[in-house]
C-alpha cells in the first residue's frame, strides 16, 4: 500500500488522485489558519520553491479539528493562505485527520509512522503541552493519531511514508531528510 491509492477533494472541488504525484518527493500537512504553529506556512513555502522545481511538492490539508483553528470556508482558507503566507503548494479541502470520520489517508499516514513525542524546547511546545494534557488528555492516548496541526508526514518518490515531523518541528529542521529523498530519486 502507498498514498497513490488515496484521492482527495483539491480546493477546486475535484477529487484528485494522489498517484498524480507519483514519483515526487511529498510532504503531506495538516494545517490551520489560527493555531500558533500557523507561522510555518511561510516556512513550508520556501521549501516549496526552494525544491518544487527538483520533483518536490507540499500537499496542504486544512483541518478544524484541534480548538477550532480552522473555522473558515475552503475559499477563505486559501485566499488567506495565498495574500497572507503566499502558498502556492497544492491545498486540499478541510478534512478530518483523527478519530471517526478521519480522511482515510490520515488514517493511513498516523498507522505508519508513530507518535514519538514533540520537541519540548520548542517555544510553541510550553504552550501546546500543558494545553493537551488539560483540554484534551485524550489525544495523548495512543502513540499514532495525529496530536496537533502542522504534523508532517514525508513520503518517498515511491508513495512510502519516510519520516513523521510533528508540529513542533519546523520546516526548516526536514530540509535535510527532503534533500536525501530527492537525491535517492536523481541516482
């Protein structure tokens, strides 16, 4: 099994394939729009045009799951996204990505690579970890649903999931796992 047998509903409304990204180095994200992990959408950009053009892509999944930080309608979602962090990466519609009604694909990515904790000396970890253990003690319950936004997952140019960076991993700290994937691909 890869993430080629999962399709998704792409911002336009039309269910995408993702076996159209086959053979490309995907990073796969949840996101919100009001969460404080929110800044990395400036930092997943970058990455974007720093390897889009090396058989890179970033696939966005919006997700109102975790305290409501992600109220907004699909087309406001990605015209904020675009005038406010200038993503260009490609954003699918909102969906689930934990417990019942979860997008199977998250289902899927959260079963491969497990829960291993997050960067406590994050600045943005003094305020997640205290606020998950006494709002939602729940979500800390098993060691592979997705905890928080911005969790990332990075698939190989063969469908299989590498790697898991949780929320409290930048951007910016992948630019090495990225690069050994895309450079597995160019030998």
């Amino acid at each position: 099994m890869s993430i080629y047998e999962f399709s998704a509903l792409a911002m336009n409304g039309q269910e995408k394939s993702l076996e159209s990204l086959k053979g490309k180095v995907v990073l796969i994200v949840n996101t919100a729009g009001k969460c404080g992990f929110t800044y990395q959408y400036k930092d997943l950009q970058k990455l974007y045009d720093r390897y889009k053009d090396k058989g890179f892509v970033i696939a966005g999944f919006p997700c109102n799951q975790f305290d409501n930080q992600e109220p907004d309608s699909n087309d406001k979602i990605e015209t904020n996204c675009l005038l406010n962090y200038g993503v260009s990466f490609p954003l699918f519609q909102k969906v689930k990505v934990r417990d019942e009604g979860a997008h199977p694909l998250f289902t899927y990515l959260s079963r491969q690579k497990r829960f291993e904790g997050f960067n406590k000396f994050h600045p943005v970890a003094r305020v997640l970890i205290p606020l998950l253990n006494e709002k939602h003690p729940e979500y800390m319950m098993d060691d592979h649903s997705i905890k928080w936004n911005f969790t990332k997952f990075l698939i190989s140019a063969d469908g299989e999931v590498v790697k898991r960076f949780e929320c409290t991993s930048d951007p910016i700290d992948m630019e090495a796992d990225i690069e050994e994937q895309l450079a597995a691909v160019h030998n």
